[in-house]
C-alpha cells in the first residue's frame, strides 16, 4: 500500500515504510498486477461517468453543476451511486434498453442554398418553409425533394436546403442519449 500512495504521500509512506522494512520506499519497484480480473460493472460505470463530464463540458456547464436527472440502461445491474457524484443529481438504474422516439420539431432553411438559386422568391419560400410542418418536411426529405408552394406555385426546395432540427424523446420527455459501451445513458433536459 506505501509502494502505491508514495507519489501521492511521499513523506508519511517514506516514514511507514521505512519503520517497516528499513529501507526507503521512493527506491522500490512499483508492485505487480495481482491478475485479478476487473470488474465489467466497474469499468462501466467509469466509462459513465467520464462520459457524463464530457457531455456537461460540452454544454458549457460547470462539473458541480446539478443534471435534471439521468437514466442509465444496461444489464449489468449497475450500482449508481457513485454516479450520483458527477452528475449531481439522482440517478437511476434499469435493466434492457430505452425506448426512445425521434420526433422532428423545426425546420431551419439553409439561406445560402435557398438565396442563390431562388433570388426573388427565397424570402417566400422561407416563410413557406416556417410554417410548414416539420415532420412533413423530413418526411419530403427522405423522398429527395421537398415541395413549397408560393402565390399557387409548387416550387422544388433540395433536402440540404433545409436543416430539420430533431428531438430525442423517452417516455414522452426530451432527453440526450449517450452511448457507452454497453449502457445507454438518457440524460433528461
């Protein structure tokens, strides 16, 4: 135990070491493995919690910064409590896989697509665009083109012209979803 806390305690693992076998401790040989085998749930719930500070340092959030509430799926039958630390907020622990829906909710047009190619009429077909709904939109998408009609005219909008915006849902709440490994992680928003 010295040999692991030196770099950490130098002074009092020096002195316990040293009262135990004589001899300095910063000159022995860092121990060997034991070869015992790790633990999946444990390195799962690393892995989760790496991943939990990397979603709040993406957010711009701050590390101690409270998560509104978090899911985690896997069939380790995870122990979150330690979890509960890095996000600061309860955690919960289910087994099988979420069920999640994707449900497009805004569509953004792509000016600099729609602009040049429409000149006059991109004012039109933005507002078009707006008030369509979103879903009918991506549903355009899929097909290749998407079709706006302005003043009685169809006109032919490309999919890139258009950025639907996409929310992720679970049990009817707006959720991220972070892949690790084999857990899924639905962080509530």
């Amino acid at each position: 135990m010295t040999r692991l806390l030196a770099p950490f305690t130098p002074f009092l693992c020096e002195e316990i070491y040293h009262s135990l076998r004589g001899e300095s401790v910063h000159v022995q040989n860092w121990p060997k493995d034991s070869g015992a085998a790790v633990d999946p749930a444990g390195l799962t719930i690393k892995e989760i919690a790496a991943a939990l500070r990397r979603y709040k340092a993406e957010k711009g959030m701050a590390l101690n910064a409270p998560l509104p509430g978090i899911v985690v799926y896997s069939d380790l039958g995870l122990e979150t409590v330690d979890l509960q630390g890095v996000a600061n907020s309860r955690v919960e622990s289910r087994t099988g896989q979420p069920e999640i829906e994707m449900r497009p909710v805004a569509a953004k047009p792509q000016m600099k697509i729609i602009g040049p190619r429409f000149k006059d009429k991109s004012g039109k077909i933005i507002n078009a665009l707006s008030r369509m709904d979103p879903a009918e939109i991506a549903c355009q998408m899929a097909t290749g083109l998407i079709k706006v009609e302005v003043n009685g005219e169809v006109l032919k909008v490309a999919p890139e012209a258009v950025e639907v915006v996409v929310e992720t849902l679970s049990s009817g709440e707006a959720v991220d979803v972070l892949q690790v490994g084999s857990a899924t992680v639905l962080v509530r928003r």
